[in-house]
C-alpha cells in the first residue's frame, strides 16, 4: 500500500478504476451504505455499472484525468487493469492511497468476525449459500460476494451484526490477506497457472491461507482435500463419505432440485429441501450447513433458509425450464466445473440430448487445459465454441478454440462466431429439436457469453 492507511470511520471518499468488476462492485457498495462518497471508472458500460449508477454512485467509462476525482482517501483498483492505465498511474505518481481490491477487504475485515470461502471453484455459490443462511435465518452479515444473489439481487449486503461473509479470491494470492475466523476451502485443483505456475503452487496457496485461520477457529474442507490443510480445528464436509463429520445422506432427486439429510457433529437435519440443481451444489450446501451449524444458528431455521435459496446469478440457472426444453446458464470456465455441470444436467434431466455452448476464457487458461476441456465436453452429445475471450490477456500464437475442438469426442460439434451462433439456434436447433424426449441447452464461460443468454431465450420461447 502506498501513502497513509486510513480506518475505515476515516475515510470520506473513494474512487474505484474498475468499479464493474463483481468483487469491486460489492466493495464499492460497501462504502456507499456507509455514506461515504463513492465514484468510479469502468471501460465499458455494464449492468452492475447501471445498477451502482442508479444507487447513486458517479461512473465514467475513458481514462480522462480530467474527470476523476482529487480529493479520495482511498484509491482502489482491479488486478484486471494495465499497469499504464492513465488514472493509475496519475494516483501513484502523486501519492495517494492506492490499494489493490483485497488490500482494501483486509482493512474492512480487520475488526470483525470473518467468514471467508475459498476454492477454485465452488466459493461464489457457497459464499452466497452461508450469507444467506445467516441473513435469513435472522443471524445477519456483512456479505462481500462474488455473484449476484437471485434472493436478493445483489453481490453486497450490510447488517448491524459485525460478522463478513467474504468469498477469499485466490487469483494474485488476494485471500493470503484475510484473517479468517471461519475458513470454507472447496477446491483446489490447478488454475491461474498464469499466476502460480504449477499445480503445486496453487495447493501451498491454500495450505497458507487454511493457516491463517485464527487460533480456536474452524477450517471447513472438502473431503479429499490435501492432508496438509489445515488448521486449529480442521472438519471435513462431503456427499459421497461416510467419513466425514458434515455429511448430506439420504439424497433424492425430484423437479429439478433435491432433499437430502445433513449429518452433523452431534446432530442431524432431516429432509432438507434444495431448490437448484447440480449434485456439486448439494455439497456446496453442506458446507454452508456446516457453517451455520458451527455458529450454533437452530436447525429449523437452517432447514428453512436452505429451502428458500434461490441461487446465484449464472450458476446453474435455469432460464428455461420445461418438460420439454430446459435452458441453463452457467458459469463454468475450468474443466472440473463443466464436468460438475455436466453431471448435475445429466442426472436431473436423463435421457434428454444436451446441447452445450462454451466460451473458452483466457489464452493461458484454454492452453494449460485444452486437453482437459476437450475430455469433458465429450460427455454431451452436442457441442458448439465459440471463440476464446481474451479479457486481461493479448492472444498466444497457436492458441485458439480449435485447440479444444479438434480433440472433442462428440455426435456434432462447431466453432462460431456469436452472430452464426444465434443464427444457429433459429435456424437449426429451435426448428429440428427433439420435443417428444426433450432438449437440455446449456451455455457456459466466464467471459460475455451471458450477453446471449437473453437472445437464445427469446428465439427458443418464440
């Protein structure tokens, strides 16, 4: 950190340079509910960038020095923006407070009781499942999160109970800054190889943060995870295992959910309802069961919120959802999270044929995994790339959709543009689709896919 550091009851205004970004926004919003003046920069104009407009907070979208603000306490900014971007360079030459997004969480969470979920895939839903647990049962948080909440439409929420919910980002080592009280790890398979290099890296990165678990507090894992996570006090969570102390038993499929029971330390939790699908997603529950059971929240009270849960924006979310036709968006970018969404479409929806749209995110990431792409996507019958969204990275030579596509072992497979995309879906798969044992579309990626989800609905429901 550059400059002074400022408390938190100091600071009067901040300015975010990526105020867009889903883990910016809910920082951004944060400060907003305390008063304090909020503004930011973005490149492009988005929906949350509408939505922060609309709750007040100034944004502009050009590197212009002219429209920024001089007097800030706090500049913040996105590991996603250039190093020469105008606005940060300016901030830094003259001696402000510029601080990177998980500087300025660890001074948020220095002073209260902190939650933070961690994974490398998994922690945006089961971040979102324990803060919503804890909010609708009554308990209250502080939720920093990285989706939106369908319950409540929103990446941020405040309580007067001085208890963070924080999904901890592993991307530039971000969560090594937290000072959990509870710790959730769900995953850690290899990613952001652009970052740690090797495989091996990325599991140290997360034998440190388990570390950082405060004395007499509990570090949640998966089952399976490495023996050298660990912390003061260590429980594991699974579906699959009867070895673990947070454990779902007893699961049922039925319309497009389950009901499972959750086997606890020194309790149980029948029947449990969870209205979303993916078999993952069960598990995700049970770690944010095993949360609030931990935090000694009643067991009715868990089995009712669980049952209201609506989901995350992008996370298996069904947009259509018919005997028919079902439509899911999601937000899968790495192997292992197709393969759960495979798995969870094919064991709520057997029999019908699924029909996969992916959109590779990153150079690096598409070719540290091609192989491991092209070996999941071969579980559906059909699969359609289109080409890889680049976001922060300049293209590689060699690299492109074509490295996944040309080893995918599917019935049919394609490469398009967005454009030759939807007229795809108009003109082949809403006309030749099979209605009598049904259809399973789903789209898939990290990068602005979702821009076409609304597009693909409105041919399908034509």
């Amino acid at each position: 950190m550059s400059a002074v550091r400022k408390h938190i009851n100091e600071v009067q205004s901040v300015y975010f340079i990526g105020i867009g970004g889903i883990g910016m926004s809910a920082i951004a919003r944060y400060f907003l509910s305390l008063g304090k003046k909020v503004s930011g920069y973005d490149r492009t104009e988005t929906a949350i960038t509408s939505r922060l407009e609309q709750e007040g907070i100034s944004i502009h979208y050009k590197e212009d020095l002219e429209l920024i603000p001089k007097e800030v306490d706090y500049v913040v900014y996105t590991p996603a923006i250039p190093k020469n971007h105008k606005e940060l360079v300016f901030y830094q030459n003259e001696g402000y407070a510029v601080v990177k997004r998980s500087d300025i969480l660890q001074v948020i969470s220095e002073g209260s009781f902190n939650i933070c979920v961690a994974g490398t895939h998994g922690k945006t839903t089961t971040s979102t499942m324990v803060a919503h647990l804890l909010r609708d049962s009554g308990y209250g948080c502080n939720a920093f999160l990285g989706g939106i909440s369908a319950n409540y439409g929103t990446n941020f929420w405040s309580s007067d109970r001085n208890v963070c919910v924080i999904e901890a980002d592993e991307y530039d080592r971000s969560f090594l800054k937290l000072s959990p009280d509870v710790a959730v790890i769900t995953a850690t398979d290899a990613d952001h190889l652009d970052i740690y290099e090797t495989e091996a890296n990325v599991k140290d990165a997360f034998r440190q943060f388990a570390a950082k678990t405060k004395k007499g507090g509990l570090l949640l894992k998966k089952l399976g995870l490495e023996q050298e996570i660990v912390a003061d006090r260590t429980v594991s969570y699974s579906i699959k295992d009867d070895i673990a102390e947070v454990r779902a038993t007893n699961i049922r499929v039925h319309d497009g959910g389950y009901s499972f029971d959750a086997v606890l330390p020194g309790n149980t939790i029948s029947d449990i309802r969870l209205n979303m699908g993916g078999m993952h997603n069960v598990e995700n529950m049970m770690a944010a069961i095993g949360v609030a059971n931990d935090m000694e929240i009643e067991p009715g009270k868990i089995k009712a919120a669980v049952a209201t849960f609506k989901g995350v924006k992008r996370r298996f979310e069904y947009i259509i959802n018919q005997k028919d036709l079902v439509f899911v968006d999601d937000y899968a970018h790495h192997p292992e999270e197709l393969r759960a969404l495979i798995n969870g479409v094919k064991t709520l929806f057997p029999g019908k044929r699924c029909t996969l749209i992916f959109q590779p995110h990153l150079f690096t990431r598409t070719r540290d995994f091609a192989a491991g792409f092209a070996e999941v996507l071969g579980g559906v019958d059909n699969v359609v790339l289109l080409p890889i969204y680049p976001a922060r990275e300049l293209p590689i030579e060699g690299v492109s959709s074509n490295l996944v596509l040309d080893n995918v072992q599917a019935k049919t497979k394609a490469l398009y543009t967005k454009e030759q995309l939807l007229d795809w879906v108009e003109t082949d798969f809403a006309v030749n689709r099979n209605r009598e044992l049904g259809e399973v579309i789903i789209t898939a990626g990290a990068g602005d896919i979702d821009k076409l989800v609304e597009p693909i609905q409105q041919i399908l429901t034509k």
